[in-house]
C-alpha cells in the first residue's frame, strides 16, 4: 500500500533544536557624553554571564563632536520602544571589524555572552534579533543603515559576519521611523563556552547632520541560545585511561 503522507511523516520523525534561552536582552539604554556602556543586560543570568553593551567608536562626527558625544549619540523611545541612536554622519565611516577605512573609527557596540558552572552555549537553531529605526528631521534625503552582526571565539581578535540586515529607513523630513525588525541566525557558532559579539550599523542614505536630525537607532536587542551541561568523562573513557596507565608502568 502506498504511503500517502510522506511529508508529514518525514516531518514528524525530524529533531528540531529545542527553543532557547534569552541569553543576552538590551531594552533599556543610557547615553552620557564620551561614556562607552549604553545598556546593562537584562536576561537572567542563570547559567550564563553577559557584559554590558559597550560603544567602541572613535573620532569625530557630526558638529566636529566625538562620536560618543550628544551630537552622534542619544537615547529615544520610537513609540513604546526604547533605543540608542546614532548619527547617520558617524556610521558613514567605511572601516568593519575585518577591514579598515575611511578614518577607522570602529562605531560599533560590543558584548559578550559566557556560560557558567560547567555549562555550554549551543547556538544551534538560535537567533539574533533587533528593532531597528530612523529618523530625520528637516534636511531631506534618506535615513537608513544596514546592520550586520559579527561574533569572535578568540576575544575580540578575530571576527566572523553572521550577515547584513537592511534596517528602517525614513525620508530625511519624516520624523521617526516605524520599527524595521532584523535577525541572524547563530548556527554557525556551534557550542561554545564564550562569545563575543559585535552590532555594526553602515549608513546606507545621507549623511550629513547631527543625529535628531539624521539617526538610525536599535532596540530590543537579544541573543538566544541553548545552556547545556559539559559532559564529564565517562566510565569507559576512565577505564581507558587507567589500563593505558597501567600499561606504561608494566613496560
């Protein structure tokens, strides 16, 4: 007789990664000039510890302010959504964690995500996820950004992209932006005991301007993964070990 539902059956008997736990949460943002932490983590913090969300920018943006001043960072609320925003001026700087350029002013966020008591981070079936905003006020144009996030193994020595969102974006006499929402996904991690991750938005619109004037903005930003046990070593994997031992004395 022939199986007339193959497809529901396939699905039925296939493993899909159980949902994780909020591992990272920023949804509440501080801005004060030329100091770098712009949010606390929120997430539980059961099994797992994660730094604060730390500006890493340099040099200087629009107004000749740092990029870290009031000109180039501020808080907001879009709506009920509360965000940190930056000027589309100083997210026009062409340098990325795996390149450099223009004046190599590094304006992105960092965070790190690291497991705790004996536990491990499985990303697999995992997501990234944001809201992302514009805003422009009075000078015309277009405000937008893309997003792309990075993770690094080795501390921040070396990064991977995990790929590029296109984020809102607004005409540049608009006013504010509706939410834009944007994911990643993690599988490419694997399961690992400590990651870093780093929110690099790019201008995509115009540039100029001070950032109420031409902004783009994030929020509600979480990281989702699996906490696992590591495991121990087995009995056989002991034994092992001990007969191998008592070998090496024998001879």
């Amino acid at each position: 007789m022939t199986n007339r539902y193959p497809v529901l059956i396939a699905l039925a008997m296939t493993t899909f990664p159980a949902p994780g736990a909020v591992v990272a949460r920023f949804n509440a943002f501080s801005h004060a000039n030329n100091v770098a932490v712009v949010s606390t983590d929120a997430s539980l913090q059961t099994d797992w510890t994660t730094t604060d969300l730390t500006d890493q920018a340099t040099g200087i943006g629009a107004l000749s302010g740092s990029n870290q001043a009031g000109s180039n960072r501020k808080t907001n609320d879009f709506g009920t959504t509360p965000t940190i925003q930056f000027s589309s001026n100083r997210e026009s700087d062409a340098e990325t964690p795996l390149a450099s350029g223009g004046d190599n002013e590094s304006t992105w966020t960092t965070f790190t995500v690291s497991a705790s008591g004996g536990n491990a981070l499985d990303f697999d079936g995992q997501l990234a996820t944001a809201d992302t905003f514009a805003e422009g006020t009075g000078l015309g144009g277009t405000v937008s950004a893309d997003w792309t996030l990075y993770y690094s193994l080795d501390g921040g020595v070396n990064w991977t992209s995990l790929g590029t969102e296109t984020g809102a974006s607004i005409g540049g006499n608009g006013g504010e932006s509706a939410a834009t929402a944007v994911s990643w996904s993690l599988t490419s991690i694997g399961t690992q005991t400590s990651v870093a991750f780093l929110l690099d938005p790019v201008s995509t619109g115009s540039t100029n301007g001070n950032v109420s004037q031409r902004g783009v903005a994030v929020g509600n930003l979480e990281v989702n993964a699996t906490v696992t046990a590591i495991p121990e070593p087995t009995l056989p994997l002991l034994g092992s070990l001990g007969f191998l031992g008592l070998l090496r004395r024998r001879r």
